[in-house]
C-alpha cells in the first residue's frame, strides 16, 4: 500500500486576498512504503510546500493527501498524528536546537509524542547512532558543536521519533563535500536499515542521482515528470531547459550527442558512464575495456 | 593581470584567543592585482579567518597583512584599507542594512562622507553592475537569495574598491543564484579589473579561477592553476574535498584499462576527447 | 498567519500624498491628531474624517485597505462607544435595567468612534504614503537640533532603520522555526497560558540565538562598509522643501482651521 497518496492536492497563498498565488494545482502521485524520493525542480516550483503538506504543517485548499491509507484532514483536532508519522527535517534545522544537551534536544520529538522514558532513551540512542552523533556529545550544549555537528544532532532529533516517512529539506545545504557526503550516506543508511521511506529535496542532481531510485520533478505547482532516477535523467535536455542542472557525467554525454555520435544519454553515475563508454566502443570495434 | 601586488600575507598565524590552537599557522600568500583567485578547503580549514585577514577585520597574532603597500595593523589606514578591499558574506540577510535596496548600496558611501549628487552617480552605476538596478526601489525582503546577495554586491562596488573578497558567498544560495552571483563576479574582474578572492567549498566555481589556494589545517598545501590543482585528484580527496566529474570519469575510464588523458577538468574537454576516442580509438588527437 | 499585518505597512506610490515632504508630512500628521481633540461637534468630526478620506483618494489608497486595517481595532472601537453610549451625564431617553441612554449619550459615542476612526485613518495614512526609511530620516532631521544637547539622534535613527530591516526577517524566521518545532510534535496552540508561555521557549530560544548571530554579522558588515558612527556622514537624498509643499501645507491649515472653527457651531 502506498505510504503517501496525494490526490488533486491544490494549494493557493493567501486565498481570497488580493496577489493570492497558487502554489501547487493538481498534484497527484502516491510514494510506496520503503521508496526512497527525490525532489528536484527550480526553485520557486513549490517544492517546500508540497512537503509541509506531507505532514500537515499546511492544509490543502483542495483535494486530499492519505498517509497510511488515512485522510490526513478528516478530524483536524487529529493532525499531530501525522506530524509523528511523516517526519520532516527543514532547511539548516541546526537553527531549532535549543535545549541543554544534545540528548535532550534528540528526545524533544519522542517525548512530546508521550512515550516513556526508557523508550525515548532507546530511541534517542539509536537515532544518534544512525545520526554519526557520538556518545561523548550527548550531555554537551548543542551551541558548542560544530556546524555539522549540530546539523546531524538536528536531524536525529527527527529520525527518534521512527517516522514512516523521513522528509529532507536540502540536508546538506552549505556543507562542505565531506559534510555532505556524511549526512547523506547516513540518511540512505537509515533508509536500508530501517525500511522506513525517504523523501528528499535537492539542488543537487549529483546527490539525487547517487541516492535517489525516484525521481519527482515538480515545475511550476505540478508534477512535470516521475519516474525512476535512470528514466527522469534520460530525459535530460528537458530538465535543463526547465532551468535545472543535470550532473556533470550527463552533460558530457548530452555533448557527445550534440557532436553527433550515437551514444545515449540516461547516463548519471561515473560507474555508469564507463559501461556505457565500453559498450559504445565495443560496438565500434575499437580497443575496448 | 599584472604583477603589481594587491594583498600579500607574511608567515601569518592567528588564533582567536590566547590559550587556543591557532586557526592560522604561519600562511603566506599574495594575490596579484586583476587576479581571480579561488581558496578551497575543507570546514574548519581556517579560509573564512583567513579571509578576515585581507581587510581588517582581524589582524595577525604574528606576522603582517598588506593591502599594496599599507600594513593592516596601522589604524590610520583602517578606512582607506577598508574602502580598497570590499568584503561580502555568507548570509545575504545578514549585511543588508537598509530598508531599501537603494539605500543599502549607498550605505558605504554615506559613511564615508561623498556628496550627494556623486553618491547617486556611483549608487546607480555599482546597481547596474551587479545586475539589480531594476530591483532599486524594492525591499530586501522580497528579492531572492541571489538578487540580496548582489545587493550586498552592489554596496561594496559603489565604494570603487580595487579587490573584492568573498566569503563563502554562495553556500546558501541555490543554483540559479550562485550562477547570478559568479556571472556578476565574472563580469566585475574580467571587464573592470577588480581583483577577486572567492572562499569556497563548491569546485565548479575554483574551476573558474585563474589560480586555486587550497588550504588545509590552518596552512596553505595547494597553490596553482584550477587544472595543476584538480589533477591532484588522490590529494583533493584526501583533504575531503571534490574533483570535477569529467576528472573522475577519466580516472575511472583509465582504471578500466582505457589510455585517456587525466589532465582533464572541464565537460567541453572531456566530450570532446570521448569523441575523438569513440571514433578513431584514441584519447589524444 | 504575522504576514497579514497591514499597520505600518508601505504602499509605494507617486501621489501629491506621496511626494509631501517627510517631515512636513510628519508635523502636519501631529497636527491633524491634535485639533482632533480640539473638534468637539459631530459636524466637525464628519468633516475631519471626509478630509482624511479625501486625502485617501488623493493618495490612491484603496479605502479596502484602511478597512482590513480597522478590523482587529474593532473591539476598542465598539468598547469605547459602549462606554460613551450608557455613561454619559444627561436626560435619558431609553432605559434598559440600570443602563440608561441619552441624547448626550448616542451623541458622545459617534464623536468618540469617528475621532477613533480618524486617529486611525490619519497616522496610517502617513505609514501608507511614506517609506519607513524615509520616515526615519524625517525624524532624524527634526530631532537633529537636539543634538546639541548630547542626545544620540544619529543612533537612535540607526536603530530604528535597523530594526525596521529586520522586522520582516525576524517574521518570516519565526514561522520556520514554529514549523520546525510542530514537526517535532510541539503543540502551540492549545493548554492554559503557563502551558502555552512553556511550549514557546523552543521558539524564542533558537530566535534569540539567531538574532544575536544576525546583529553579530551585521555588525562585521557595516564595519566592512567604513562604518564609523554619524561624524562626517552624508546622505543620498536630500529632503528639499518644494513649491508644492508649500501650497499642500497651506491648503491643509486652512482644512484645519476650518475644522477648530466648527467648535464654535452648535451641533
């Protein structure tokens, strides 16, 4: 069954206010339990809006968002529910931080769903196991770690909660390329470990292309395309007139093409590019690999 | 470019309070007058402190900064010092003091005490190159994050400096606003002959430069071209840093067992060699 | 949601009410709120609420927008014609229980709610037609000559510019961190207030450390730009009392002194 279903989901700021805009019209897609998303699209396309919407931080104008198979905004008393169920980490979410330690701020989720003390231990534990935040850190302030530090601390501090569905907002967002690397093998190892899905936001097509096996491109409110990452980036051309970059092995591919040799395209990984390069030179009968 | 001297730091090292490890040990550089220089480093490297150095901002626990021939310790050139070397940061929202993009690129000018009329002849000019006159009469709050940081662009260069240091400028900007923000720095070194010294994490705007520093535990260990730098690609990576892909796909392929080339850093080089390769079955034309 | 505030909200534009001198626009807005206490008679008030109203369409402002602003002041406003309404001295001639109404009465509360609606329509209408910087300025230079006696106007502007700045930058860091700390199951919105004023410090916390950041860094930024306190400063526009303010303000003291004249009219 599909964790996450949005169906016609329309979302418009400001409604009935003069310079209301629509931000997102007629999304429909549904995420299965245990995928692992990628968002990508250029900003301004309503991407933050249609993940705030996945755990009910905004209401649809329109249309309706199942999670588990249950209507989000059948009983709005109900939300907070939800708010455990898909978790979301925002933008540098190292600015939320505010408790004492590190283990406190980590167990602020678990324990305002209400769970007991043991519980929310484990849960603490085992979030900062999956997080890199060592056990040395836990009664330290969180305002004396570093940059990366702190963002990792942010982001157990969701994951404690073991939401179904793990949203990332730009997670390596001015990290350096070890920072980067760090946090997002960490979330695709949450992924695998704990079967639970992921959704994640993106600039980076290099990232989505490592980590993502779907790929959601949204384009001024609505869905352009989505599809697996090797189809969305055989479509390449397409997503760079959109305005979005592809990864630099696809751009040297879709150079090859325009110099007219025959080779194709959905190219996105380095391991990838060199088959391909093999293949091609194979076929030519040239010295090959 | 020429070989007159624009910044230069003498066997500088700095630490942020007396007791603690220095951030800086002993960095020695020089950038030359026209030059885009890029410094590439890992977080914690100790570019950003580095950086501070060039205008002021901090001075040197031990050894000298200058800026041509003035030495940032004296305080009586602080303002000329200041005025000759434009400094933006990180966070967009964070320099932008003006309720009005106007009146925030004239903030410097105001403080520095120029007259009206010549104030609004430099205002409008630093606006228009950096791209954002048309936005001139709007508040900060309601530009994006590439148009605030070229705001804060616009502010420095109506001060006329002769070099410009970026901070990290484009960490928090998405990819079409670090494309605005390099395509202005671009345009400001290239035709009006500003120097430039960018502090970044992101390789695709060292390949840029005219000359890369990469710095590592407080010391400079990489200092030359975008390309002698890149090919060090074992190096790169041992100082968490990245190589472009074109480098890493050449890597790969001669691992496969391919003879191509590994000096090759930018797409246009790379296709064009997989081209030649795909139809003659050889890398080197 | 802390975006729909309209009060002390700017509505750039190119009107004579636009264009007015700042500080002319400044001291002939104090002036309007003072003879609005002058004017006692209900004839007087409908003509200093037809004139606000009239300089509104000079202005170019829809009336809408002074509506929406009115709306959260509703309350005063009714509470304070309730008041005037049953507790005014005078014969009654309705009663209802202990409260009794009078001619006095009905009287007092529609000179009370129009004065309102004028105070209201009148200092909006300066925040409407003047930018908040322009605004600041307007009173840095009328409190310039007090420099003298040591006061620190040059800062006191500095801060107000400053402040203005950040407002919208503040506003819109609140409601990401709300909306971080709801994703984390904070509840905001419901519990006694001790409750309430508990789950807000996962809020105030994190702004208070970004804000501390933010003046940190500005700081450094200002310095970078030859910052150097308000010795020696110059300013791009220069205010410069025109021809046109002069008829404007002409026209407007004869608007108020024909408003203080309705005292002497019987109704």
């Amino acid at each position: 069954m599909s964790i996450i279903q949005v169906e016609n989901l329309e979302y418009v700021y400001g409604a009935g206010l003069p310079g209301a805009t629509r931000a997102l019209h007629d999304v429909s897609f549904s995420i299965e339990e245990g995928d692992f998303v990628g968002i990508i699209g250029p900003t301004g396309c309503g991407k933050s809006t249609l993940i705030t919407h996945f755990n009910g931080l905004h209401r649809p104008s329109s249309g309706r968002i199942l999670v588990d198979g249950q209507d989000m905004w059948a009983d709005p008393k109900a939300i907070r529910r939800f708010r455990f169920m898909v978790g979301l980490v925002f933008q540098y979410p190292e600015y939320q931080l505010f408790e004492e330690t590190v283990y406190k701020d980590i167990a602020y989720g678990p324990t305002n769903m209400g769970l007991d003390a043991d519980e929310v231990r484990r849960r603490v534990l085992m979030a900062a196991d999956f997080c890199g935040v060592a056990e040395s850190w836990l009664e330290k302030s969180p305002f004396e770690l570093s940059g990366g530090q702190k963002r990792r601390v942010a982001i157990a501090g969701v994951i404690a909660m073991q939401p179904r569905v793990l949203v990332l907002d730009e997670p390596a967002a001015g990290l350096d390329p070890e920072g980067r690397e760090m946090i997002l093998s960490q979330v695709k190892a949450y992924h695998r470990e704990s079967g639970s899905s992921v959704v994640l936001v993106s600039h980076s097509m290099e990232d989505i292309a490592k980590y993502a096996d779907k790929v959601l491109v949204l384009q001024e409110g609505t869905v352009a395309m989505y599809d697996t990452t090797e189809n969305v980036f055989a479509r390449a051309q397409e997503l760079m007139d959109m305005g979005l970059s592809v990864p630099q092995v696809t751009q040297i591919f879709l150079q090859l093409r325009s110099m007219g040799i025959d080779i194709s395209t959905d190219v996105y990984t380095i391991p990838y590019a060199v088959k391909t390069i093999c293949r091609a030179l194979e076929e030519r009968g040239l010295s090959g690999c | 470019m020429s070989d007159e001297k624009m910044l230069k730091t003498e066997n500088i090292t700095f630490a942020y309070e007396e007791d603690a490890a220095p951030v800086l040990r002993g960095v020695s550089c020089e950038v030359r007058r026209g030059e885009l220089v890029a410094v590439l480093g890992a977080n914690g490297c100790g570019k950003s402190t580095l950086a501070k150095h060039f205008n002021a901002i901090l001075l040197p626990t031990e050894g000298k900064v200058w800026v041509e021939d003035m030495d940032t310790a004296d305080e009586n050139k602080l303002l000329d010092i200041r005025q000759k070397v434009g400094m933006v940061f990180q966070n967009p929202d964070n320099q932008i003091v003006a309720t009005v993009v106007e009146e925030d690129v004239a903030f410097a000018l105001e403080n520095l005490g120029v007259p009206p009329q010549e104030m609004r002849l430099r205002v409008d000019e630093a606006m228009e190159l950096a791209g954002i006159y048309k936005h001139r009469a709007k508040g900060p709050h309601k530009l994006s994050g590439g148009q605030k940081q070229r705001v804060a662009i616009a502010g420095v260069i109506a001060m006329r400096p002769d070099c410009l240091v970026l901070d990290e400028a484009t960490a928090m900007l998405d990819p079409r606003g670090r494309a605005q923000v390099m395509k202005t720095v671009r345009h400001l070194n290239r035709d009006f002959g500003i120097t430039v010294v960018m502090i970044t994490h992101y390789m695709e705007e060292a390949a840029e430069a005219d000359r890369v520093l990469v710095m590592s535990g407080g010391e400079i260990v990489m200092n030359g071209t975008p390309k002698e730098v890149f090919v060090r690609s074992e190096e790169m990576k041992s100082l968490r840093l990245d190589v472009p892909q074109a480098q890493e796909l050449c890597l790969a392929l001669r691992e496969a067992g391919l003879d191509v080339p590994t000096d090759i850093i930018s797409t246009e080089d790379c296709a064009a060699m997989l081209a030649r390769l795909l139809q003659t079955g050889r890398a080197d034309g | 949601m802390l975006r729909d505030i309209t009060i002390g909200q700017h509505f750039p534009g190119d009107s004579p009410v636009h264009r007015l001198d700042p500080r002319i626009k400044l001291l002939l807005t104090l002036a309007y709120i003072i003879v609005l206490f002058a004017v006692h008679n209900i004839s007087g008030m409908v003509l200093a609420f037809a004139v606000v109203l009239g300089l509104y369409l000079a202005a170019k402002i829809p009336l809408k927008v002074l509506a929406r602003s009115m709306r959260p002041l509703l309350p005063i406003i009714l509470f304070t014609a309730v008041l005037n309404l049953f507790f005014a001295a005078g014969e009654p001639i309705v009663q209802i229980w202990i409260f009794k109404i009078s001619k006095e009465g009905i009287y007092y509360a529609i000179t009370m709610v129009l004065r309102i609606l004028c105070l209201i329509a009148g200092s909006s209408l300066l925040t409407y037609t003047t930018s908040p910087i322009v605004l600041t300025d307007a009173v840095e230079r009328l409190l310039r000559p007090l420099a003298v006696l040591h006061l620190p106007v040059h800062e006191l502007a500095m801060m107000m510019t400053i402040a203005l700045r950040f407002i919208p930058t503040l506003i819109e860091e609140t409601e990401k961190i709300m909306n971080a700390q709801k994703a984390r199951g904070a509840d905001l919105d419901s519990g006694n207030l001790m409750q309430r004023v508990k789950a807000l410090i996962p809020v105030l916390i994190p702004l208070f450390i970004s804000s501390f950041r933010r003046a940190d860094e500005l700081a450094m930024a200002m310095e970078c730009r030859c910052y150097h306190g308000g010795d020696g400063r110059t300013r791009m526009k220069q205010l410069h009392v025109t021809g046109q303010d002069v008829v404007s303000t002409l026209i407007f003291c004869f608007a108020m002194a024909v408003l203080v004249a309705t005292r002497w009219l019987p109704f």
